[in-house]
C-alpha cells in the first residue's frame, strides 16, 4: 500500500492537519447487507443508569464501584458529511469558547468483532445536553459505511462521549468521525484484532507522559508508524502535579477533585501530538499511579503525595481520579459492575495473548519503608518477607496464573506498570539475604507476589513470555528469572533459568532531558540520578540485566512474529524544544522456544 503524509481535513482543520500514513488505496469489500448495532457507554453514575442531581454530593470511590454501564442501542444516522471528513485541529480553548470537537477522536480496547470509539464535545459554558451522531467506514474516502448512531450527552460525563461499535471483521482497518452542531470531527483510523493465524502483530509502546517535564515528539513519532496494529500505554498517561520543568501543567495546581482530574485530561488531549497519536492507532492503556496520585494503593497513596488533611479522603480522591479516567479514555470495562477493574486481556489470533496488569490500584498492599535507615534501600527481612504480601491482589493473582498456564496461543505478552526483575544495588543469592534493593515500590517491594507468579510459570511450563514495562522513565532490558545472582539458578551465560524477558520503556517525556538539563532531583528522588547516572554499576551487580540507558526519551516497537520477538528501542533526541528526529538506540530479539535475551 502506498502512504500518503496527510489525512484530508475540513475546513476547521486546514491550519493544523494531523500528519499520518493512511491507505491511498484501502481494501474494497462488500457492503454490509444490514447495518450492526453498537453500544454507548455511560459511565458510573449512582444506582447505576440514574442521574446526578445538582443537589446530590459528588461521587465516592463506593459509589463508583456500584455504578454500571448504561447500555442503549443506536439507530444509523447520515455519514460524516462528505468524502472530505471535517477535522478540528485548530489550538483549542478551555470550555466556554467556541463549541466543537477540541479534543480529537480515539479509539481502544480493540477486539476481532469490535472497537471502543470516544470524542468529546467542548460545550458553551452552562449549555445542556448535546446529541452527538458518528459514523464509521470501511474505506479511507469514507463512502462505505458501516454503522453509526446518535449518542445524547451532558455535564455529567463531561460531554464525552464512548460508543462500543461491533459487528466489524477481524484484523482491518475503519475509520470513522463524529458531527454534532453544524460541527465534524477530526478522522479517526482503528483496526480490529485478528482472528485464526495471524503471521505477524505489531505494536507500539508507550508509558510516562508528563506534559510538565517536556513535549511530546515521540508521541508524534509513534502516530507516523502506519505498520502499528494497536499502541499500548502503560499508564502515567496524565499527571496530577502542579509541577512546571517545561511547561506549565492546566490547571497548575496539584488535581484533586473531580472537574480538576477532568480540566488535567483536557489540557493534555488539546495537544496536537497526542490527538494525532489518537487518530492513527487504537490504544490499550493501564494506569500507573500519576492517573491518581504518586504513590496510590490499595487504600492510600504515598503520604508525601496525599496529605487527608489538605487533600480529603483518598477514597473520594480515587473515586475522582477513576471517574475521569472512564470518562476520557476509551477503554471497556471487563465487569460493569466493577468499573475499578480494569486488568484484562486480548488475543491477537493464535499468535499471542496479551494481559494488561494492574499493579497499582485494585490490590496493591501499601508501599513500606526502606528498613536500613538509608532511606528506601531495603532487604528482603521482616514485612517484606511476608508471605501474604499482594501486589496484584488474590484475583487478579489467579486471573493472570489461570490465563498463562491456559493459553494456546505461540506467545505471551504482560502490560504491567512496575519493574517485575529485580533491580538491585548488593547483589547476592537470596538465601543470604544480603541482597540490597533501591525501590520498595517495584515488585521488588512484593517478592512474595513476584514469587508466586514465577512459581506458576516455572511449575506450568509458560515459554514465550515477555513483560512490557514502564515507570521508571529509563530504558532496561532483563532476562527475567528467579535468584538471579545465584549461579545455581541462573546462568546469564547460558541462560539456564531464564523465564521470560522483560523490556522497560523509556519515557514520552517525563524523564525531562536530563542529558542536557540534568536529572530532576526537585523532589529529591534518589533513583532518578541512579537511573540517569548509575546504569553501568547497576548493571554490573544486576547480571540479569542485558541493557541500560536512563537519559532519553522514547517509546517501543515491539514485532511479534512465529520465528521471534524483536523490540526496538528509539528515542528522541530532546523534549525541550519540536524536532522531528528520532533514532533506533537498540534492537533486542528473543526467539520462539528460547528465552534468551539477544541483542541485535
């Protein structure tokens, strides 16, 4: 297929148009004889499908938890004007100017059958409920339309708007648009996820964007890979500080309340780079802990981060912070009556599963203290030694165990937000205990969790295993085994008692650009300058460790195939100004069968 550079665009977005490559020439098929319904998705209200009443105090995280989807089935309405789809990329204002589509298009959580779509309509300030029609295509010149309808929506749920279009075939692409107004939105391109044998499934990788700490040209280098098939996003995907490195982060304060999480979700989807990103791939996203506050857990947050004194109760905060998340990203609850879970998993045909984990929020015990009086530095002695100590809590433990030992397909993937390898800074066999770690935050700070998971794979025979992991804004490769500094149990050498391999993503932006700046050491975040500045001597007590490189920003590639894994690492040169630069800092690939490491 030949690419072309632009999307076409109306006339709202001719100053601005979103660079992509799309099909010059798309598949031509069959028009459906009958139109397939879709479903819109309402999220978390009181009792469920009600209405809050202006009267009515906010939300809490239990309310949350009761509330269900509200489901309603949609009626066609027209195309999205003409073969020349309307676009919005015009800098956008804060709600209460010009009404439209600022915000862009998105879709997620894609499957064979179905593909989550999402937008939002910005309002005049203290104007009602909006109906909103979209429609999706077949084609890229938008003549073949699949299904659409109308969608009804208001304040409540911010004037966003999330339709479950199914019915669709497996492993195409469809584009689709949104009017409402006299207004059209920006083209959006999704694809659907194979079924039977696929060859071969490309993904992008994505993790820490602080819009605070930089801008976003590896957002706008990851929308230009037409070869993508859906990009993953391992959380931090906003921040809720009021920090101002680079930029100024909307509103500046540190977010707590509900229309503040929502006010932070809009001023991130204004930006251009992320809107593109949007608009040329389907996301499959977990949070990490900055959806939330720094730190969040179970039941609390790091108390450096959430004070109740000033910041209220964490449940209401949490609440608020799930809220928004539902509302802005769109993504599918696997329980309706449990918004709050959102681990879940995808296949790719036989070729690979995938699992996105929750290591932060649904059942995380609370992070512990360093116990050598050096700070966080920590041993594997008392409470976190505790055999019941959980990480991603009894049932979602079980979901992932049950869903490795299970699966058929050649490959598979975790989305997890944590370093699940050990990271440490004295290494020795773990029957000496005499191993030093640097963050108790890491799975590192849960062994016995770790431990657990590992004893499954090992006991079940999982083979082609590999963890995509972000949060510690540096680029690490590891072979993911058990006591790794005891030769009896691990071989880097020979790779006995190798698992899996683990592949950590570099930052969209949020590792600032300390090659030039330095490290961020305004919270005084000991691992920040140990991960910009330490990765030879990390490396060399951690033998596991096959590569480090803590001071660039970037995103993966990751190419799945029958024969092998390959995973390139590329990297922009700065976020502190616009480039359009990139580079492959390294190119890593594990064959089917062996789970060695190799780098290429």
């Amino acid at each position: 297929m030949t690419p072309v550079s632009t999307i076409r665009a109306g006339t709202q977005s001719a100053k601005a148009a979103v660079s992509w490559f799309m099909p010059l020439i798309s598949p031509r098929v069959a028009q459906h004889s009958r139109c397939h319904h879709a479903f819109v998705i309402a999220v978390a209200y009181r009792g469920g499908f009600g209405r809050w009443d202006d009267s009515m105090a906010p939300p809490n995280r239990r309310d949350v938890l009761r509330a269900g989807s509200a489901l309603a089935t949609l009626s066609l309405v027209p195309a999205c004007g003409t073969s020349e789809p309307g676009g919005n990329r015009r800098p956008s204002a804060p709600d209460g100017g010009e009404p439209g589509f600022q915000h862009g298009v998105a879709s997620g959580d894609p499957l064979a059958d179905r593909v989550m779509l999402w937008t939002r309509w910005t309002p005049i300030a203290g104007s009602g409920a909006q109906t909103v029609s979209w429609q999706l295509y077949q084609d890229a010149d938008l003549t073949e339309a699949v299904t659409g309808g109308d969608v009804v929506t208001d304040a409540h749920r911010d004037f966003t708007v999330k339709v479950d279009a199914d019915g669709l075939q497996p492993g195409r692409h469809y584009w689709y648009c949104f009017q409402a107004g006299g207004q059209t939105s920006s083209v959006g391109r999704t694809k659907t996820l194979p079924v039977g044998r696929p060859e071969r499934v490309r993904l992008g990788v994505a993790t820490c964007g602080d819009y605070s700490r930089g801008l976003w040209n590896a957002y706008a280098r990851l929308a230009e890979r037409d070869e993508l098939d859906a990009f993953l996003h391992l959380g931090d995907y906003i921040y809720e500080t009021d920090r101002n490195r680079v930029r100024a982060h909307e509103p500046p304060i540190d977010v707590v309340a509900l229309d503040e999480y929502r006010a932070r979700y809009a001023s991130y989807r204004r930006e251009s780079d992320l809107q593109a990103l949007h608009a040329a791939h389907p996301m499959i996203w977990v949070w990490d802990d900055h959806e939330t506050v720094d730190g969040t857990w179970r039941e609390g947050a790091d108390p450096n981060d959430h004070d109740p004194a000033i910041h209220g109760p964490i449940e209401q905060r949490q609440a608020n912070a799930l809220q928004a998340a539902l509302e802005w990203l769109p993504i599918r609850s696997p329980d309706p009556s449990n918004p709050e879970r959102i681990y879940r998993d995808f296949a790719f045909g036989d070729l690979l599963d995938l699992y996105m984990l929750d290591t932060r929020r649904i059942g995380r015990d609370a992070v512990l203290s360093g116990n050598l009086g050096l700070g966080d530095f920590f041993t594997q002695t008392g409470e976190f030694a505790n055999l019941e100590r959980q990480m991603l809590g009894p049932a979602q433990e079980r979901w992932l165990i049950e869903g490795l030992q299970q699966s058929t397909a050649q490959w598979r993937l975790l989305g997890n937000q944590v370093v699940m390898s050990p990271l440490k800074l004295v290494g020795a066999p773990d029957a000496t205990g005499a191993s030093v770690y640097a963050n108790p935050d890491q799975w590192d700070g849960y062994a016995p969790a770790r431990d657990r998971v590992l004893d499954a794979i090992e006991a079940g025979g999982v083979d082609n295993l590999i963890v995509l992991t972000g949060d510690v804004h540096a680029s690490i490769v590891f072979e993911l085994a058990r006591d790794v500094n005891n030769p009896a149990v691990y071989d880097p050498l020979t790779g006995r008692g190798v698992l899996g391999a683990e592949f950590v993503a570099p930052s969209i932006s949020s590792a600032g650009d300390p090659q030039n700046l330095g490290p961020d050491t305004s919270s005084g975040d000991l691992q920040d300058i140990l991960l910009t500045r330490g990765g030879g001597a990390l490396l060399a007590v951690n033998v596991h460790g096959k590569y480090f490189e803590g001071t660039r920003n970037g995103y993966l590639v990751v190419d799945v195939d029958r024969q092998r894994t390959r995973v390139e690492y590329w990297t922009v040169p700065t976020v502190t100004q616009t480039t359009d630069e990139q580079a492959m800092d390294a190119v890593f690939e594990v064959a089917s069968g062996d789970p060695r490491v190799q780098q290429v």
